[in-house]
C-alpha cells in the first residue's frame, strides 16, 4: 500500500461515525438498512461514509437486489497494520 492510499485510510478514520461503523461491519456484514439504524443520520449522509470507506479499501461492497451489502476488507486493515508495526518505535 502506497502513502497516498495509506493517508486516504487514515482520513476516513478521522470521522467518529465512519470508526463506528467500522466496528459494527467487523462484527459481520451488513446491509446499509441495519447501518442506517444505528445512527441518526440520513441515508445520503450513510452514503457519503460507505463512499469514504469503500473509496479507501476498508470496507467492501456487494449489491443484491436493491440493497447494498458492506464488509471489512481484511487485505486492507492487514496492510494498515504492517504499516503502524513498521513505524513502531521509529
């Protein structure tokens, strides 16, 4: 994973709801219905998060029918992860 790639994850973990709804997906999937339940926001504003956290490969999507279904992208928070143990004690 490139910086930039690298900064885009870590802009989308600057918003509480996105690390919140971070949390939520790394449960298990879920549709952007049961998302959308948990929080006081309007479904354009839910779009605009899972935009951001898709956008930056944290979070995965899938369609079927009408709904929009979203999971954690392991491959990506693994990457994170070499990226945070590599600047540990720098």
């Amino acid at each position: 994973m490139d910086s930039r790639n690298i900064a885009l994850v870590f802009k989308a973990l600057s918003d509480e709801k996105r690390i919140n709804i971070l949390s939520m997906l790394s449960q298990n999937e879920l549709c952007a219905c049961r998302i959308l339940e948990e929080f006081d926001i309007t479904q354009p504003t839910l779009s605009h998060h899972m935009k951001v956290l898709c956008g930056c490969g944290l979070v995965k999507a899938r369609k079927e029918g009408k709904w929009s279904y979203y999971t954690v992208n392991e491959q990506c928070v693994e990457e994170i992860i070499g990226f945070l143990k590599k600047t540990e004690g720098k």
